[in-house]
C-alpha cells in the first residue's frame, strides 16, 4: 500500500509535485503554527524591511549593518512560499483551500505530462513557472502601490498562478469540452471567462483582480512564446495564407482522433497566432538541473524549426513591401508552394489545440472518438 503511494507520488512530474506536496505542507502550517506571516510577502512587507535597511546603515555598526541586509536578503524566500498558500487556507471554509490545491495540481499536471503542452520537460515548464511568476509578483506589488490604503484584502499569488496555469492549459485544449462547477457544459476556451464570473460572484472584486492577474500573465507568456506583441493577432495581415481546414484533430492522450468530422465545423475554434510556438528555457537553466539540453525546439509563430519560416504564416506585410522587389514576390510564391506541400506535415508541427480530449476532470464525457493510434509528439 505505501508502495503503490510512494509510486504514483513519484510518477508528478516535478515540477506539479513540488507544488502539490509543498502547498499541503504549507497549508499545515498556517492552519497548526500559525505560520502565514512567515510564507507570505507583500509590498508592506518589502517596505518594511527597507526603512530597516535604511535606519540600520545610518546608525549601525558594519557587523549590524551586514547581519540586517543578509536576513532581508534570505527573507526573500517569501516571495517563493507566497505561491504555496491558497486563498481557501484564510477563509472559514477552509474546504476551498483543498479545492483550489485539487485544481492546480490537475492543470499543472496536465501542461507539464508528457502529454502536455510541454511534453514532459521539466526546465521548460520550470521557467514557464519562474516567467509567469515573476510577472505575478510584479503585477501585485504595483497594484497594492496604486490602491494604497484603498487596498482592500490580501492577494494571493497562489489564486494568481492558478489562474494563470488555468488560461495557459484552456488556450492549448479549446475545444475539449468541460463541466464548468460540474454544471455547466463549456469548451475549454471559455474556462478562463467563466472562471471570472464564478469569482466575481463567490469572492468579490479582491478574487476577480487575482484571477485577471493570472490571465494576463500567461497571455504575456504565450506572446513571448509566440514572439509577437500584445494584440499582435488583431493587425491586418497578422495570419498571412489562408489553411484548408484539416478535418484531423488532436487528442490531449496518446493518439490523434478524428474529431472535427463528427462536430460541427463551424463551432470549432482555431488557434489565434500567440497560441503557437514553443518557448524554451535557456540553457543556464538546463545546466543547473544537469538536463540534457537538446531535449526542445525553440519555435515562434514564425518558424517550426530554428531558421525555417512556417508556410502557414507570416507576419504581417506593410504596403510598400507588397510592391517590393522581384525577388521578395518570388519568395512569397516559394513559400505558397511549400504550403501545399507540407500542408499534412504543419499540424504534426504546430501544437494545434484543436480537440476533445474525450475525458473532463470536471465531469462531462465526450463518446465520439475513435483513435488512430498516433503518438502525439512522439
């Protein structure tokens, strides 16, 4: 029996189980020891130890001085454990902590798995974490500096990533069809929206801002991923070629399945140009966790592969450059006529959102498919 626990603790990717088991030890020891003041940090925290750093350098001794900047230093980890404790943890109902635990264990999972976004690459997803939680914390602190006294609860950037991983993991799996609450049956890219209302509703306008939070720090991600500028996907021209519509979709497991054929095709969603693309973590990284390097491709909404222009889009071409030089028209036709050849080969490519997966965590159950026995990224 502990075996088996031992076991399926070991099969989370890394990633997920350090969150999942450090946000229950957490949760520990707020509710046992009282132990909030020392896992979270707030823009009153950091000014705090400033105007200590500051008094301690006019009227201290070096000893003192040197002693005081390595403790405020250290108490930096703050800005980590922030992360670990869930906004449920402080309510009456502590139930919602273990919920909101439940949940970012379930996306963060399944963006992490093999069979996820990032196919199981543990620096990648690591620094999709350390990105995107750097720009939640960023956020909070000018918030909390705009509202001033107006501020009228404490943020929790756990509620944040959990939104963030939330609009992340809706972007990449569109069209699976979910329960939201277990009630209400939606397509996963109308989560995010949904999950507005719920906390507009439930916790007020402190959990609506923590959820927009979230959101617009995985968006800011998906642009770098994608290597365009916010709202890049509203610009004319921004798609380039128009694609046939291919009637294969993906499966979020382990094979393809042919869902767009037995849904309505107008009801299915395409990936916007900030979807594509795959970000990679640099290499510092992957040398300080001593994993293999040439285990990713860096890719852009641009290109498929380092130096290879993706036939299927491009960016967006300014007037004069459509009555540019010969030779810059006889590249638009090579790249039209790449187009058609390897019009099957850009879906494997691209990381194309467009399916059911046929299974909801949140309930719902979609019958119709039938797998083709592909292995999705493999």
């Amino acid at each position: 029996m502990n075996n088996a626990l031992i076991d399926n603790i070991k099969s989370i990717p890394p990633v997920t189980r350090f969150f999942t088991i450090s946000t229950v030890l957490a949760c520990l020891g707020v509710t046992s020891f009282e132990a909030f003041p020392k896992l979270y940090i707030n823009l009153n925290a950091v000014l705090q130890d400033y105007a200590l750093v500051r008094y301690v350098i006019q009227k201290g001794s070096t000893f003192t001085i040197l002693r005081t900047i390595s403790l405020v230093v250290i108490g930096w980890y703050r800005f980590v454990t922030s992360f670990l404790v869930p906004s449920g943890i402080m309510s009456p109902n502590r139930i919602n902590a273990l919920f909101d635990t439940y949940f970012f264990y379930t996306f963060s999972n399944h963006l992490e798995a093999y069979e996820g976004k990032f196919k199981g690459n543990f620096p990648d997803y690591l620094w999709f974490i350390i990105l995107c939680g750097t720009c939640i914390q960023i956020s909070n602190l000018f918030l909390d500096a705009v509202a001033g006294d107006y501020s009228p609860a404490t943020y929790f950037p756990h509620e944040n990533l959990l939104a963030c991983l939330t609009y992340v993991w809706s972007r990449s799996l569109k069209n699976a069809r979910i329960n939201l609450l277990g009630l209400v049956p939606i397509k996963a890219y109308y989560l995010p929206l949904g999950n507005l209302i719920v906390k507009l509703i439930l916790g007020g306008p402190v959990a609506l801002i923590d959820t927009l939070v979230g959101i617009l720090s995985g968006y800011l991600y998906l642009c770098v991923q994608s290597n365009t500028m916010p709202l890049y996907n509203l610009l004319s021209g921004a798609y380039g070629f128009r694609k046939k519509r291919n009637v294969e979709g993906q499966r979020v497991g382990l094979t393809h399945i042919d869902q767009r054929a037995s849904s309505n095709l107008h009801d299915f969603i395409e990936d916007s140009i900030y979807d594509k693309g795959y970000l990679k973590a640099p290499k510092w990284l992957y040398s300080l966790l001593s994993y293999p390097y040439h285990t990713s491709v860096r890719t852009t909404a641009f290109t498929t592969a380092p130096g290879k222009v993706n036939p299927g889009i491009r960016r967006a071409v300014l007037p004069q450059q459509q009555a540019g030089p010969q030779h810059y028209q006889q590249q638009q036709q090579q790249q039209q006529q790449q187009h058609h050849h390897h019009q099957s080969q850009s879906h494997s490519h691209s990381q194309s959102t467009g399916s059911s997966t046929g299974y909801s965590w949140f309930g719902e159950s979609d019958g119709a498919f039938k797998g083709k026995g592909h292995r999705l990224g493999g």
